[in-house]
C-alpha cells in the first residue's frame, strides 16, 4: 500500500525574521528601562514616549514651516539621484577596468588616489565650485557611490574564473558573446554588492551633503535640531534615516535576488 506523504508546509514566518523581531522588541524595552527605571537624561536619550509625543507634532505641523514628507522627500532626491547617476557611470568603467588591462593601468592611479579621501573633504570644493544650490549635494553624493560601485564592479570582471572563459571559447563565442553571456553574469554578483554598499554610504552622505546651506531634508533637521538642543528632533531625524535605509538596502536585495536567480543553484 503506497503511503501518500503531504508536502511540508513552510512557516508564514521565518525562523530569521521572528529573531530579528524579538531584537527589536528587546533593544525597545531596554531603552524604556532606562528611560523610566534609571531616569536618564533626556537631553542624553529622549524616552519612546518623547519621541512618540513629538512624532505626532512633526507629521501635522511638520519642522521649521515644512512639512515632514517634504524633509524625506528632499534627501531622497538627493541621495537616489547621485547614486544612480554614479552607478549609471561605475558599472560600464569598472567592468571595462576588469575586462581590459589597458584601462585599468589607467585609472587604478587615479581611484587609488581618490580611494582614502572621504568625500566630506570635497564640501569647501564643491561650494567654491558650483555654489550652494542642489548641484553641489547632488555631485558629493555622486563622487561616493562612483568610488564604492566601480571598484566592485572591476573586482567583479576579475573575479570571473578562468574555466567559464576557455568553456566559453571552446563552445565557439564571440568576444561579445563571451562577456555578455559568461563574464558579465558572473561579476554581477559582486556588482551588486557595490550597489549595495553606495547605496548605504550615499544614504549617509545625504546628512553631510545637506550641510551645505540646505533649507530642508533630514540632515537640515539633525543640523538644526542639535543648535537648538532639541535632541528629541535630532533622534527622531536620525531613527527616519536608519529605518529609510534599511528600506533602500531590502529593496536592493529583492532586486538582486529576482536578477540573479540562478545564484546558490
């Protein structure tokens, strides 16, 4: 008699997203602890009741004469358009630095140069060049996700193992074949892990960039908030960023996990 054996289900929630949970929940209560039971100062750590309190201000009457969505919504601007503009740039230099010896001897001097110097140190330079307006917060974000995207993007290319490249070469490919067919999806994964790592380090870029003379966005809100003591706005500043880039760093992942499928297979 054929014993008939039902498919396991799979939980609705994951063993990983119910741990991460729970570390929510216990950083949470932490900080309620000591907030309520040892009384610390909230000039040092505001309570999540404080926060609450001033997050319902914030979403009706907004910071200094704007409302919230217009802060969030500047430094996304900001942030999402020097990072697509350096990546749009990073991934064909930094594959061609990969693919070709030539180029790379070129410009690994100059990303080897530009490589220790934070970008913050380009602020006085971008001011004195292209003045106060969105250009310059724009290109400083830009100038750090191209560092980050084209050095992985090169690693990538080189990464790629020699067998793929003589199968590909025995299976008859053209030079273009060979790259668009065996090279390029195999340095992709290390493309999207500069991806990954620009779009964190512009996202925190944007509060730097934002020193520059900016009337709104969320770094104008810590800036601002912090010369004027009011440090339930400058954690309440501070928490929209990380939650706003774990956002941006979930979506990143979703995107490389539908582009390249065959991983791990």
């Amino acid at each position: 008699m054929a014993v008939v054996t039902r498919p396991l289900r799979r939980p609705w929630v994951s063993g990983d997203v119910l741990v991460s949970t729970v570390t929510v929940l216990v950083i949470l209560m932490a900080w309620t602890v000591a907030t309520t039971v040892f009384r610390v100062s909230p000039f040092v750590l505001p309570s999540p009741r404080a926060m609450g309190d001033e997050m319902t201000v914030l979403l009706e009457a907004g910071y200094a004469g704007k409302p919230l969505y217009v802060h969030v919504a500047a430094s996304l601007f900001r942030s999402l358009t020097g990072l697509v503009a350096g990546i749009a740039l990073a991934v064909p230099v930094g594959l061609a630095m990969g693919y070709n010896r030539t180029v790379s001897a070129a410009l690994v001097p100059i990303f080897g140069f530009f490589r220790p110097i934070p970008p913050i140190a380009f602020i006085p330079l971008m001011i004195l060049w292209f003045g106060i307006g969105e250009l310059s917060k724009i290109l400083l974000i830009f100038a750090a996700s191209f560092n980050y995207t084209v050095l992985n993007s090169a690693a990538g290319m080189r990464a790629v193992p020699e067998q793929l490249i003589r199968k590909g070469r025995n299976l008859g490919l053209t030079r273009w074949q060979l790259f668009t067919s065996v090279m390029l999806p195999a340095a992709m994964p290390h493309v999207f892990t500069g991806i990954k790592t620009s779009t964190a380090v512009s996202w925190a870029i944007v509060v730097a960039a934002e020193l520059i003379a900016a009337q709104e966005g969320l770094g104008f809100i810590i800036q601002d908030a912090g010369t004027f003591f009011r440090i339930t706005d400058v954690f309440f500043g501070i928490i929209i960023i990380g939650l706003i880039g774990v956002s941006l760093e979930l979506a990143i992942s979703f995107i490389e996990r539908r582009t390249l499928h065959w991983q791990g297979k």
